[in-house]
C-alpha cells in the first residue's frame, strides 16, 4: 500500500541506491579527468618530437601517436575522445623494426575500437553495480578479449604471427631480468596467457566461462530491484 512502512522502505531504498551509483559515478569520473590532465602533460613534456615525426613517418600513422623519452618499456592507447598512441624511446630500441609495427598495429586496435573509453565504462558500470557479479565478469573478460582481437588485427595487417610473438617474448624476457611488472598494456594478469596461446594456436578456444553462482546472484538481484520498482508503481 502507498501509506505504508513497507512502501516507504522500499522507496528509500531505491533512491539510496540511485544516489549511491551516481555518486560513485560522478566521483570515478572526476577523478579519472583529472589523473589524466596530468598525465597528458606529463607525457607532452617528456615528447621526442625527432622520434615521433620519424616513427609516423615509416609507419604512416598521424597526430595520434607519439614517442616520450623514457628507458622503460612502454606502449599503450590512452585517451576518451581522440586516443593517442604512446611508446616510449625504450621499446624502440629494444624491439626490430617489423617487431614495433606489430605492436603498433595492436595499438591501433585498441585506438580505433575506442578501447580506453569503453574500459574506463566498464569499470565504471563495476564498482557503481558492485553487487551485482556478472558486471565485474563483464570488466576482467572485455580486457582479454580486447586483447586478443588486438593480436589479431595485428597479425592480419603483418600477414604473420611471428612478429607480434617474438614482440611479446623479447618484452616477457625484459621485465622478467627486471623483475618488474610488465608495462605493455593490459599486459599483466591472465591476458598474456591467453594471448600467447592464441598466437601458437589461433583455432584453440579461449576458455572464458560464465560460472553458474554469478549468473544466479545477478538475475535474482536484478529481478528484486525490478519487483520493488514494480511494487512502488503499482
């Protein structure tokens, strides 16, 4: 009934969660702006602007890819809007020529697919719906199959695995002699496994399942928020 205790909790606790999700939302958001200002800036002050008009250059790539000074190994896709390209002087000089195009066409993936953006949601839709378990599924597994569709574009564009696989080997057996987290993108956790495999065995399956215990506790949570929604409009 409209008038009573039980309306009245479920309304609260319906606004509760609606404020909750876009406080955590707003919250992440601001943050994530700001971290990446100063970053860019960060990054813009370190630009070889030699290296970069080269790299683009015998690449044929645009503004939206650039070298920093840096002795570590780095190559990742940052940015929402506009994505950009980042290497470092290091994985130049660590990497043969044909070795940087495959990593670079992997970057491209992920530049022209929106990745960062669609990663950065994700994570978002995560820790605002953190009871519910199938969205942090959704978040760990896009990350591998981002990568893995990467690998791919790469390897079509190269006409070969071989390039992208000694890239990733010379870049394991690098930070393995650091002892020190690898800094290629998404290139920590399960996704390397996966991606090495795929690479020797491009036909074999990639074994992300969806366990039964999330799928359960997500369409239950989901079918309670839908029943008390329904309850306060009826």
């Amino acid at each position: 009934m409209e008038d009573s205790f039980y309306y009245f909790l479920v309304i609260f606790l319906i606004n509760t969660l609606l404020t909750y999700i876009l406080l955590i939302t707003f919250i992440k958001i601001g943050r994530q702006v700001i971290v990446s200002k100063r970053f860019s800036v960060r990054l813009l002050k370190c630009k070889d602007n030699e290296l970069t008009s080269l790299i683009r250059t015998t690449f044929g790539h645009n503004d939206q890819l650039i070298v920093v000074k840096s002795s570590s190994v780095l190559a990742f896709t940052m940015g929402y809007i506009k994505p950009t390209i980042v290497l470092s002087t290091g994985l130049i000089q660590l990497l043969e020529k044909d070795e940087l195009r495959a990593v670079i066409e992997h970057e491209t993936f992920h530049k022209n697919n929106c990745d960062p953006l669609k990663v950065f949601l994700l994570e978002i839709i995560a820790q605002s719906l953190w009871f519910i378990p199938l969205t942090h599924w959704c978040q760990q597994n896009y990350s591998i199959i981002s990568e893995i569709l990467a690998d791919e574009y790469a390897v079509r564009k190269m006409g070969s695995e071989m390039e992208l696989s000694t890239a990733l080997i010379k870049l394991i057996k690098y930070h393995v002699s650091l002892k020190t987290t690898p800094s290629l993108v998404h290139f920590s956790g399960g996704s390397i496994n996966f991606r090495l495999q795929q690479l020797v065995e491009p036909k074999e399956a990639i074994p992300i399942k969806l366990t039964t215990k999330t799928i359960f506790i997500s369409v239950h949570v989901l079918l309670f928020f839908i029943g008390m929604v329904l309850l306060t409009t009826a």
